[in-house]
C-alpha cells in the first residue's frame, strides 16, 4: 500500500519550512513578474491576457521542485522501508504533485484579479492549470531520476536547476544560433515549455499531454532501475534484457504515432482551434479535389511557436473530406518563392538577432487553395485567431461558387487612397472592391448591383445629382455603409472644425430619420497621442523638440460592446439623435460629455465654432452651459420603412448603416491614433457591417469568434480605476502573503508544542 508512504511523505513536506517558503517565492514570483513587471496597472500597458502569467510558472517550479524533492529524501532510511523501490519513488511522485497542486490554489487570485478589469476565459485558465500540474508530473518525475544519479545534495540541487532550465529554453536556441531543421524540430521537441504552450491557450493537445505522461513515466521506469541496480540487481541479463529491448520499442513507437495521430480540443470561449459546423458543411460539398498547400519560412517556426498551431489547424480541415489533401512546403526553397512571387504574395519582415547583431529577414506563411483549376490565396497568417473565417470565405468562392464584393465611394475632398487600408484589409479577405467616383457615380447608378454593398466614406462634396444617387440605390434594396458627419477637420493644419453647409446628403439621412446633433462628443475613454509639445517652438521639429503623450477626448476610444467587441477609434464625432426610426448599434462610454456650437459671438472672436487643440480642450465634463454629460448613440442602423428626398421611391426594409465620422476608415488618423501603426479595429468593424448588410450571419460568427478582448474595458473611470487597483495589490501583496506567514507560524508552533510533549 502505497497511503502510508504518502502521509509519511506528505507530512514532511508540511512540518518542513522549505514547503513554506517555496510557495511564496512561487506566488510572490509570478504575481510580481505579472503585475509590477508586467505593468499591470500602468495605462496602456494592462492586458487581460493571462499567456504571459502561465509561461511564468514552469520557469519559477523548475527553481523550487529540486528543493521540494530533496525534502523528502532520505536514502537511508527508506533503505529500511518494507516497500520496493518502486513504490517509494511513486509515493515521492504522487506526494509531490498534490503539494504542487496545493502551492499553485493561492495563483488563482490572479485571474479573479484580472477579470475585475478585463474579460478572463475561464475555459483557459482551468486547462492552463492542468498543464501546470501535468508540467510538474515531467518534472518530478526527472528530479527523481536525478537524485538516484547524485548522492551530493549541494550537487543536485545545482544540476537540477540547470538541467530543468535548460530544457525549458531549449527551444529559444535556435533564434539566436542558426540550426538546421532537424535540430530546431528536436530542440522544439525536447522543451517542456514548448509541449505547455498548447495548455496555455486553453488547448488540449493530445501529443502534449501524452508526451508529459509518457516521458514522465520514462523518468520513473529509470529512476527505479538506478535504485534496483544500486541494490545490486542487474536488468541488462536473461529474461530482463528481452523485456528492456521491448519496452524501448514500445516508448520509441508510442511517441512516433503520437506525433503522427492526436486529438485537440479547443475549450477556450472563442474556440478559434475548433472547426465549426459551418466550415464542415462547406467542405463536405467538395465533391473533387482540394489541394491545400501551406507555404512556411522555417525562421517562423523558430521564432513564433503560434505558427504550429496554424499546421495542425489545417490537418483538421483536412480530415473533413477524403478530397482534400495538405501539404507543408519549405517556402525559402527558391522554387517556391518564385511560385508565391507569380501569386503576388509579397514577404513579410522579422527582425532576428545573431552574435549581437540585428538582422531582417523576410518570411512567409501564406496558404494557398486550389480547386477545379481556380486559385485562392491566404497572403500571409500568422494565428488562427481568424483563420477560420479567412480559408471559409476562400471555400465559399471555389466550392460554392460564391464571390463577395463591395463598392467604395469617397464622398469628400479626399481620395481612395486616403482610405486604401480599407481596400487592402477588404481584398485580404477575399472581398473584391469596386472604386466608384463621384463624377462616375450618376453614369453608373443603374448598373450598380443592389446585392452589393455600398460604403461611402464622407458625403460633404457630393452633389445633389450624386446624393440623389446613392439615396435611389438604398430605396432599390440597395445596402449601404456610410461614415459621415456635418462637420470637417483642417487634419493637415490646426485641426481647426468647421460646419459643412452644403452638404446634400445630410438631408437625405435626416430624412429618414437619422438626424446628428449640432454638438462634438467628448470620452474619459479616449485616444492617448503623442504631439508636439507647443514649448517646441511653433510645431517645427528640431533636436530639442519636446514630445508630450496628450488624452484628446475628441478622438474616441469607443469601448468593447455586443456590436463592437474589440472596441474601436472615433474622431470628431457627432451623436445621432434617438428615435423611433434607428437602432442603435453602439454607445460612448457613461462618462462622455458633448459639447454644443459656440456661438456667434464667440465664433466672431475665435473663428472656430469648437475648441479642438488637444493641449487646451477640457479633459473632463465642466459645468458650463456649452458642456452636457450624457451618454449618446455613436452608430446606427436604420429600421422602419424609408421614402425619397430626392426619389419618389420607397423602401419597407431598407439596410444602412451609419456613423458619424468621415475620419473613421482614414489611414492618417488611423496611424496616429495607434502610434504609427494602423488600427484595424475600426477597418474589422466595417468588414463585420458589411457582413451583416448581406446576411452573413454564420461567416460574421466566425470573423468575431477569433478575437479575444484583452483590454481592461469594466473600469472606465480613473477614479474607480485606481480603487480597484489598490485593493487589488494589497489583496495580493500584504493580505495574502501574511496568511503564508500567519500559517507557517502556527504550523511552526504547533510542531514545537509536539515536541515539547514528546520529550516530556
């Protein structure tokens, strides 16, 4: 029986300081590494996402298992023990992992923490803690080996540490020392980091749990024949030698197919490594061949271990139909490159650093599908977080036969080109763009297919002619996105607003309803941008120009909502008036304000009709009679039957969706607002209306169900921000720490008092 040997061993771990003190390096460990270095609580640095925190924690149990494991050994009196040695060495594993699982409890704090301010997948955390548990079955079970291999405690201690650390970085080796392909797949293949990260996402990979079994029990078999062959029994003899040949066959066989057949299961919310019921359907329609070929730099694979899980994603696409066949291809083999060069995939760039040295090298990872002679092309990937959604809509055009397209119209003084990353991000996922122009537009209206929608992107330059236009192909059955407003920005100047007072849209909206106050919206939730300091001189950059990170609340940071899940960035901003005839699809946050028109006397005095300058505009709601506080509808669709301004027609269901501002879609502000880099969270809303516009229910399904939210969207107020966080760091750095110490005391007085009466 194996219960005595375990309360034995139990025991020893919770009379003996060292399990104390283990458990709070362990906890002070990662929740220092998590919120101080990880800068937590510091504005636009928090995360909702928890990957980094479970890395955190095999690193930390690779310092203190060694430890742990050496608490608990004592060779010569287990020498006296009625048990085999067998038994001994599985009691020590089994003891081990219950107080591992007992250490890592108080680790849950932090996603309740967390999940206070932002959005927590509870599926993913509870498989990250099983793999935690999984990691450390490996890693007793090799600390168990090791200590039948070294007597000296000092020693193993130290080789312990090394060995368990080295492994888990094994597989960084290979981005900063060149190695061939097989050496990174081993390197890759060895690395207990590397088999969790599956369970960090929330992922159950059968290869990952099997090799943590497995290898575990291989640790065990060994660390058994060490102690038997200390005993003198020799296993390498007779009978013994058949039976040892047979179980390495057996391990080298049982790890070759686990490479080769395994089961994943996806238990994160998003379930973006899962395929729907959708994409099945899709996919059983292929009644010929479907050759999918993945083109992969091997520098990815190095580099950004998520890239494994774009392969194994597409071998469980492949096992869908008998048709469809996978192949993984070497795309820096030159013959590939020249055929991803013939299909316009152009490189992606990655930074690598060599002996010092900071390179660039340029890398694909495109998926290529082709059916019946017809070619679609997946540019470049790197996550699956919508990967689903892209190959669907590619399986859509070939195996269906089904193409999606859109009309784009600049409706203002700017031009497609101040808007092409919209068109890039549309033609990206398989959506074909139509530019129309305004001067085109009246000669084309009739030809304009009501099947396709139509997003115009400002409508203060159209004439009435054009504005008829648009408004006859909406009361066709026509659908339409529009990003408007009644107001316009000098964005290369001042920024100075002015009012458009010929705008002949505008009254084809409010003549359907959708009617924009006369007011700027203004957020607590907004853009922080990096501007010139006015102490620079005039706005003219030179060596002593002064950068100031500026919160301009005209510049809104709309947060996450149902229609509007990742969040998105508004500039200048009108509120749409509430009635009966829209729907509101968003809202600014509970604590924006508007502010009104200036004036006549006022606009005489500044000739401006609102205050803009980011350095000067009131950072929070004022009392002043310009100033409202109130929370306003920032997009819409438009419900209810619709009639002409200009038309005589009608329409009883009509599909629009508008917002108001002509800035929306525009690359410039789109690359201030996120620091250089376009915020394409604003581009995936207008692919997701266009989505709904046509009906695309199940594809809108899967282009959200890819994005996880990792902002810290539940507090919005400063004020209530820096409540939660100080309860939360006393929570986790003093009331939780001090119960380690009020218990180890006790526990410390209750063995004294114990043996005080023994020796009575």
């Amino acid at each position: 029986m194996l219960k005595p040997l375990i309360k034995k061993d139990l025991y020893s771990h919770f009379i003996s300081p060292h399990f104390y003190i283990c458990s709070l390096i362990l906890y002070l460990g990662c929740t220092i590494q998590y919120f101080i270095f990880g800068r937590f609580f510091v504005e636009g640095f928090g995360s909702s996402n928890l990957n980094n925190f479970f890395t955190t924690i095999p690193y930390i149990f690779s310092l203190i298992i060694p430890v742990l494991i050496l608490q608990i050994s004592n060779n010569e009196l287990e020498q006296t023990f009625p048990f085999t040695s067998f038994k001994i060495i599985l009691s020590k594993l089994i003891s081990s992992i219950i107080i591992v699982t007992i250490m890592i409890v108080p680790l849950i704090c932090v996603p309740v923490i967390v999940n206070q301010f932002g959005q927590v997948d509870a599926g993913q955390v509870c498989i990250a803690f099983l793999g935690i548990i999984l990691y450390s079955v490996l890693t007793i079970s090799l600390c168990l080996l090791l200590k039948e291999l070294i007597v000296s405690k000092p020693a193993f201690i130290a080789v312990s540490i090394i060995i368990l650390l080295g492994i888990d970085s094994i597989h960084l080796l290979s981005q900063y020392v060149q190695t061939n392909d097989f050496f990174s797949n081993l390197f890759n293949s060895i690395s207990f980091i590397w088999h969790f990260d599956s369970f960090s996402k929330g992922i159950l990979d059968s290869r990952d749990i099997i090799y943590f079994l497995l290898t575990g029990f291989v640790f065990i078999v060994f660390a058994y024949v060490i102690s038997e062959t200390k005993k003198g029994k020799n296993f390498i003899s007779g009978k013994n030698k058949i039976i040892s040949f047979v179980f390495i066959l057996v391990i080298v066989f049982s790890y070759i197919d686990n490479s080769r057949v395994y089961k994943r299961i996806d238990c994160t919310k998003t379930k973006q490594f899962a395929v729907s019921k959708y994409t099945k359907n899709i996919l059983r329609q292929a009644q010929q061949p479907v050759k999918i070929s993945y083109y992969r730099s091997k520098e990815l694979i190095n580099r950004y271990p998520e890239v494994r899980d774009i392969y194994d994603y597409l071998k469980i696409i492949a096992k869908e139909n008998t048709n469809i066949s996978l192949a993984l291809l070497d795309a820096d083999k030159d013959e590939n490159i020249e055929i991803l060069e013939k299909l316009g995939i152009i490189p992606q760039q990655i930074e690598i650093v060599n002996n010092n040295k900071t390179e660039y090298i340029k890398v694909y990872s495109a998926v290529l599908i082709e059916y019946l002679g017809n070619q679609k092309v997946l540019p470049f990937v790197l996550s699956t977080a919508s990967l689903e959604f892209e190959l669907d809509i590619r399986f859509e055009s070939l195996i269906q036969n089904k193409n999606h397209s859109v009309y784009i119209l600049c409706g203002n003084e700017y031009e497609i080109n101040d808007y092409n990353y919209l068109q890039l991000i549309l033609e990206t996922s398989d959506i074909t763009c139509y530019v129309i122009t305004k001067e085109s537009l009246e000669y084309l209206q009739d030809q304009l297919a009501v099947d396709t929608p139509l997003i115009v992107l400002g409508t203060n330059s159209l004439t009435a002619e054009q504005a008829a236009s648009i408004e006859e192909f909406i009361l066709k059955g026509g659908k339409a996105f529009i990003a408007t407003s009644q107001y316009s920005v000098d964005i290369n100047g001042d920024w100075s607003i002015s009012k458009n007072k010929d705008d002949n849209f505008i009254p084809v909206l409010e003549n359907w309803g959708i009617r924009f106050d006369d007011k700027i919206v203004n957020d607590i939730s907004n853009v922080r941008i990096s501007f010139y300091s006015p102490a620079s001189g005039n706005g003219v950059q030179n060596e002593t120009t002064l950068y100031e990170y500026v919160n301009y609340p005209q510049w809104l940071s709309v947060i996450p909502q149902n229609n509007v899940p990742q969040g998105i960035s508004m500039f200048w901003a009108s509120p749409i008036k509430e009635n009966s005839n829209i729907m509101p699809l968003f809202y600014s946050s509970p604590y924006s304000w508007t502010v009104k028109e200036y004036d006549e006397s006022i606009q005489n005095k500044t000739d401006q009709i609102f205050l803009s300058d980011p350095f000067t505009v009131e950072k929070n709601w004022i009392s002043d009679p310009l100033f409202t506080k109130e929370q306003v509808v920032l997009g819409a669709k438009l419900k209810g039957p619709i009639s002409g301004l200009y038309n005589f027609e009608t329409n009883d269901s009509p599909q629009l969706v508008v917002l108001p501002d002509q800035y929306f879609a525009m690359n410039l502000l789109l690359e201030l607002a996120s620091g250089g880099v376009s915020d394409f969270r604003n581009l995936d809303f207008i692919l997701r209306s266009v989505l709904a516009l046509n009906n695309e229910n199940e594809l809108l399904k899967l282009q959200n169900s890819g994005f996880k939210n990792t902002d810290l969207f539940k507090i919005t107020t400063d004020v209530q921000f820096n409540v939660a966080k100080n309860i939360s760091l006393v929570i986790v750095f003093i009331v939780i720490p001090v119960l380690f110490v009020i218990l180890s005391i006790i526990v410390f007085v209750l063995r004294r008092v114990k043996n005080e009466k023994y020796r009575k």
